[in-house]
C-alpha cells in the first residue's frame, strides 16, 4: 500500500464530501478511491469514515486522523515546494573544483562577469591537481584532458582547442627551427605530464592536411604538471614546448615566444566540466556551465584570431 497516496485519497474524499466527487477530483475510478481508504482503514485496525447512501462522515478515530494527516501533508508539500525552489531558483551556493591552469587562465577571467549577472550565487572554488576528479564532492569540476582520456563519469565538453609548439628567439639562433616533426628528435622538449593526460607520445597534425599525422616518442629535457613552470622555461630558452595558443598567446603578441613548426598542431586538449549526476542539475548550476561554456567559445575564437596572423618562426 502507497500510505502518503492513501493518506490523500482519505484527505480528498472529506473535502469532497464523498467517494464519487473525490474520484473525479483525483482523476482515479470510484472502486480505486473506496479500496485505498479502506488499504488505510485495514493498515490502522480502525474504522475511519462512517459510509451510508447519501453521504460519509467522520469516526472519532477519523476526525483525529485527518488534523494529523493534514499538518502531515502539508510539511510535505512544503518541502517538496522548497526543494524545488532550491533547484531552480538563482541564488544559493556553488562548489567549483578546477585545475590550476584553468583555474588561472580559464575561470579567474570570468568570474566578474558571472558575479554581475548571478549576484546571488556564492562561488566556493577549490584548486588543486588531480588524477581523477572527485565530483561527487562539488557542484562542477573544471579539468582539461586529451583524446586518450575516456573517463566514465558524467562531463559536458566545454571547447575544444590545440596545441602548437613554441620556443623562445634565443633557443631557436642556439639549436636551429625544426621544420619536419622528426626534427623534434634533435631538439630539447618540454612536456607538461600528470593530471588526466596519460601517455607519453606525441602527436603531430598537419592542420592543412589533416589526414597527414605522425606520433613522436620523445625523451623531454623536463617534463612537469605545472604549466607555469614550463613556460617560463620555454621563455628561458630551455626547449620547445607543445602549448595551446590561449596560453601562450600574449607572449607570441610580445615576440617573446615564436610558435614553430606551422602549420603543424600538437594533439587536441578538450575541456570538460564534470558533474556529480544529470538529474535534478540546480538551475544555478545550469547556469554557470552555460556562461562558461560561453565566455570559453568567445575566449578561445579570441585568442585564435590574435595569433592567426603572427609570424611563425621561419
């Protein structure tokens, strides 16, 4: 027995004021009605309404019955209205995982827009590096991956963008501009290691001619999960670095850095945000993951327009 859909059924047929009024209120049969009371009736051990032809009325045990099944369902409906009001209304807090580097190129550019437009969402933002992501303890967990993740927990793919190689003047007049993707065995490399990345070998893409791709299996002179670290390195003159172009786009600008080897593309980077379930997705949260997702296209298209029409290294 459903004893909350009695309990209704039991509440309606008194409002009513009998079986048949009450069957049509709820949408049920006259004979579904009569059987949920009388589930009731059974379940308690006591008679609840007294019946006759022309009307029912209440029993002693009834009339204490239905003040306490009032109080009971409205506490419910109560609660159901404020959960529902938890999930969509735009107020509330929000707890944010990110990576470092998105963290600082991704999210921290964004969150005076965001707060102007959702002045009652409280950002709670965590940072750190991870294996894998712990999304069952935050709202949404911003990480990068490459095309050999296939993780199995729920993400929406934020954008898509690629990685170009990059090195500093100063490198490039000491060791010489590879022109080919096999030169890269002759040069220093950097390679940004840990995280959701997982595996060593890189791969080449001719943008021009997609279908012309190669996977280099290169020793790194320094290999780091911190991308700070290796593009102060890069403009140290240590090596060549593979880097998406958002990144490094402001020292291209600069000419601190060149990008080499164009119009070849290191691998692809996707950027994910992960959630702890699809269902019942507060609508704070659904807003938050459709302005970055925004804001992200616009940076990136950006970021890519900037640098489209510098000089690669010859």
């Amino acid at each position: 027995m459903d004893r909350l859909q009695s309990m209704r059924v039991f509440q309606r047929v008194i409002d009513e004021g009998g079986f048949a009024a009450a069957a049509r209120a709820l949408d049920m049969s006259p004979a579904v009605v009569t059987r949920l009371v009388a589930d009731l009736e059974e379940h308690l051990g006591t008679r609840l309404l007294h019946r006759s032809t022309r009307k029912v009325s209440l029993s002693e045990a009834g009339e204490a019955y239905l003040a306490r099944v009032r109080a009971i369902l409205q506490d419910i409906d109560e609660a159901d209205a404020l959960a529902h009001l938890h999930t969509q209304e735009l107020a509330g807090d929000l707890h944010v995982l990110a990576t470092p580097v998105l963290a600082t190129y991704l999210l921290a550019p964004l969150l005076a827009g965001f707060r102007a437009q959702y002045p009652k969402i409280s950002l709670h933002i965590q940072v750190e590096s991870f294996d894998e992501p712990s999304v069952e303890a935050h709202d949404v967990t911003l990480f990068a991956a490459d095309e050999a993740y296939d993780g199995t927990i729920v993400a929406r793919k934020i954008a898509t963008t690629q990685g170009i190689l990059v090195a500093a003047p100063a490198y490039l007049q000491r060791k010489g501009t590879p022109q080919l993707p096999a030169d890269l065995q002759a040069h220093d490399c950097l390679e940004l290691k840990g995280g959701i990345a997982r595996y060593r070998r890189w791969h080449l893409r001719n943008e021009r001619n997609p279908q012309e791709a190669v996977d280099l299996d290169l020793a790194p002179v320094i290999s780091s999960n911190h991308i700070e670290t290796l593009i102060a390195a890069t403009l140290d003159g240590v090596g060549i670095t593979p880097c998406t172009v958002e990144l490094v786009g402001p020292f291209l600008a600069s000419g601190e850095l060149v990008r080499v080897m164009a119009p070849w593309v290191c691998g692809q980077v996707h950027l994910y945000a992960a959630l702890p379930s699809r269902q019942y997705l507060p609508r704070r949260t659904r807003v938050f993951l459709d302005y970055v997702t925004e804001q992200t296209a616009l940076m990136l298209a950006d970021a890519q327009a900037a640098c489209s029409g510098l000089q690669a290294a010859p």
